[in-house]
C-alpha cells in the first residue's frame, strides 16, 4: 500500500475528530441550552407583568352592539324613548276622554299592550381609574423589582451551568488520564508477562509467577474497558449540555487562577457580586412593596365612565339617534369584616419572613464561600504531597522490577512486583483524581463568589 494511500485511510478519523476546549463547551451550552432559554422567558414574563399594570392607568374602551326584539311593555316604552321617538299615543293618551268620570282607571291598551319592537343599539364607552388608593403605583414598583429579579436570578443559572459543563469536560479530560494511565500499565504487565515467561524457561523462577503476570494483565485489560466506557459516557454528557453530537475528545484539564486573598474578603466580594443575593433583596423589596400594596383599601377609589350612544330599530348613526353619557364614582369601604385589614397583616408577615431569608442566606453564602476556599487549598496541598507519593511508587516498582530479573543477587517473587505496580497505579490514579478536584474546587469558589466561570479563566 503506497503512502498516499495510507494517508487517506487515517485522515478522515483526524477531520472528524471534533476536540473541542472548556470555553468552547461553554459557549455552546450558553447559547443552545433549552434549560436557559426557558429561563430567560421568565424575564419577558415579568416584563409583561409591568406593562399589565401601566396599561390600567389607561382605562378601557369598549364597544358593545346589542339588537333586541320584545313586547314586555317596560322595555318596549324605553327603548322608544331611547329611540327619541316616544309619543303621547305610547301613553295611551288616544284612550283619554274628559268627559268619562273614571278616567284616572282607565287602563290603556297603547301603554300596556304596545306592538313588538326591535332595539339596535351601538354604544362606546370608556372607562378609567382616576385613584385607586395608590395600588397601580405599587403594583408598578413591585413588577419593577420582580423584573430585576428574575434578571438576577438568570444571572445566576447562567454561572450555575458553568459548573456543570466543567463537570462534564474536566470529567472527560480526567477520565482520558486514567486510559492513558492503564495503557501504560498494560504494557507493565505485558513486560511483566514476558519477563516471567523467559525466567520460567530459564528455570529461574516458578510457573506461578507466569500465571501471576498473566492475572495481572487481564485484570488491566478489564479496567481499560472501564475507562474508555466511563470517557465515552464523560463525551454524551458534553454533547447533552452543548447540543452538540459531533464532540468526539476533549483538551486539557481547565484550572481557574484563585486569588490567594484573605478569606474575609472572598465573602465581601460574594456579597457584592452574588446575583442570587441580589435576587432575594429584590424578592425582599417587593414584599416590602406588596404591604403598601395591600394597605390602598385603607384610601376610597375614584373612577370616571363616559359612553357614547345610538338606539334605533335599525342601524342607524343619525346624530339625532345619539346620546351621551358621563359620570364620576367614588367608592370607599367602610367596614369588610377586617378583612382588609387581615391581608395587610399577612403581607408583613410575609415580608417579616422574607427578609429573615434574606438574612440568613447571607450567612450561608460566608460558610459557603468558606468552605470552598479551605477545599480549594487542601486540595492544592494534598496535590503536592501525592504527586511525591506517585513518584516514589514509580521509583519502587522500577527498583522492583531490577530484583525480581537479578533474582539470582535477591529473592523475590511476582507478588511482590504486582505490588508494587498496583501501589503505583493507585497513587497515579489519586494524582488524576486530585487534579480534577482541584480544578472543580477552583470552579466552586469562583462562582461561590460570584464570577462566572466564562470570564473567571
């Protein structure tokens, strides 16, 4: 097979492999997550709320078409006066005779039993508030507050994400070093495998030994398996968070630069950044808002009704079918049964019970933050003193591995150099293990503190 041809076969697999970096996965998730687009809904709702209760001050204009047919003799009597074409005759006046004594009993056949009318009416009116005991001004300020809010509490999740994506990617990263790590125990075991076979042949050492280093490599191919299974499902996880199927490897691990400050001024900063404190200040606000809010029965409402109308037995838009009409009211309650009085106590109580939250989610966020900041710095330390261990294990096996091929100089057996290689795998494996945590320990702490993790790099 020529070169050209060999190139062809193996450049494909290099095109489609799609290694992609943290920042990349976390683009993608921020601009293709379901999860965050419905949670952005949440501000446009909120917003809509505002315009809900601007849009009172406005008042209501309404138009309502009514036809109506009937020999009730109230309304036919109405409906020709509300036609402007109403008569004496409609009275029963054709009935009136000055010369009969009982006159004042007559009962008129006109008046009580008129002919079936139709009533086609078109009317216009409008109706506005003029004071409402400064409820639509609350109910203005507390959507105001609930749009910052729900803007906050976005903020919030949008950071939130990033944990999870630095999950999934230093997940992978971590779960490609343990295949690595297991490959290269592989070809140990391999070694060991050869190395007791041409012993044994050389009546240097026992068959045991043979079948010893056999078990071991199995045993190694096995835990290859699992770690190409648990990198595989570290990839779907990515490709579930970014949308993204073509992602086939990933980078290096990604670490977050922490400011080795005063741990007092880690949670200052958390204070003054956190957006899901902020959020709860403005859920505090509004409840705030809400007892004013409930306080507007305390005060009368005002409002104003004008219309604009036309009667007729057909549709007709004359200017002598029309009428007007306008009016102002004034309500105010004089006595509920408390029950005013009532929703004001819930709405301070409600508050009251809030802004304890608030509170106490203040404390939360300083045990938080430093609880993060002493992981943060044991898992640096403890970093340290287990890459000395992995060193030294590697350096015990080597040494092993001389004794056990001069077995004529020292006595040992397979056992003792499979022990020193499963010494070593389970100190490299603590170092893989500990550099992912470090990294989520520096992830935890930037967002414990309010940064997001896209710029926090």
């Amino acid at each position: 097979m020529t070169k050209k041809a060999v190139a062809l076969l193996v450049f494909p697999s290099i095109i489609l492999a799609n290694v992609i970096t943290f920042e990349d996965a976390l683009s993608l998730t921020m601009q293709n997550s379901k999860e965050l687009k419905a949670k952005k809904l949440s501000i446009a709702t909120s917003e809509q709320s505002l315009a809900e209760a601007d849009a009172y001050n406005y008042g209501k204009l309404a138009f309502n078409g009514t036809v109506t047919n009937t020999n009730n003799a109230g309304h036919v009597f109405g409906m020709k006066l509300a036609q402007r074409e109403a008569s004496f005759k409609d009275f029963g006046f054709s009935e009136f005779s000055m010369t009969n004594p009982n006159i004042l009993n007559v009962e008129p056949n006109d008046l009580n039993y008129p002919d079936a009318r139709t009533n086609v009416e078109s009317k216009l009116s409008y109706d506005i508030p003029l004071f409402t005991g400064f409820k639509l001004q609350n109910a203005k300020d507390m959507a105001k507050l609930q749009i910052l809010a729900t803007k906050a509490k976005y903020s919030h999740d949008n950071k939130q994400i990033g944990l999870q994506v630095l999950q999934a990617y230093n997940g992978a990263v971590a779960a490609k070093e343990f295949i690595s790590m297991i490959e290269n125990a592989r070809t140990v075991t391999d070694r060991f495998v050869k190395t007791s076979q041409d012993m044994y042949e050389n009546q240097l050492t026992r068959i045991i030994d043979v079948k010893q280093a056999k078990m071991a490599k199995h045993s190694i191919s096995t835990k290859l398996k699992e770690a190409k299974t648990k990198f595989k499902l570290a990839i779907s996880y990515l490709q579930f968070l970014t949308s993204d199927d073509t992602i086939s490897d990933v980078a290096s691990y990604t670490e977050f630069c922490v400011n080795a400050s005063e741990l007092e001024t880690l949670q200052h900063d958390a204070i003054e950044r956190r957006d899901d404190y902020r959020w709860m200040k403005y859920n505090t606000d509004t409840m705030k808002k809400k007892v004013d809010y409930e306080n507007s029965s305390a005060y009368p409402t005002i409002g104003a009704h004008v219309e604009y109308s036309m009667n007729a037995q057909h549709v007709d838009y004359s200017a002598e079918k029309a009428a007007y009409l306008g009016a102002v009211g004034l309500s105010y309650t004089l006595f509920d049964g408390s029950v005013a009085s009532i929703q004001k106590q819930k709405a301070i109580i409600e508050h009251t019970k809030t802004k304890l939250y608030f509170e106490h989610m203040k404390n939360g966020i300083d045990l938080e933050v430093k609880k993060n900041f002493l992981d943060f710095k044991t898992q640096e330390s403890t970093l340290f003193e287990k890459e000395k261990t992995q060193e030294m294990s590697e350096d015990i096996l080597a040494e092993t591995e001389k004794v056990y091929r001069n077995n004529l100089k020292f006595r040992t057996n397979m056992m003792y150099l499979l022990m020193s290689l499963e010494s070593m795998i389970k100190s490299q494996a603590d170092v893989i293990m500990s550099n992912y945590e470090l990294t989520m320990s520096s992830g935890r702490l930037m967002l414990s503190v309010g940064k997001s993790l896209k710029d926090a790099k």
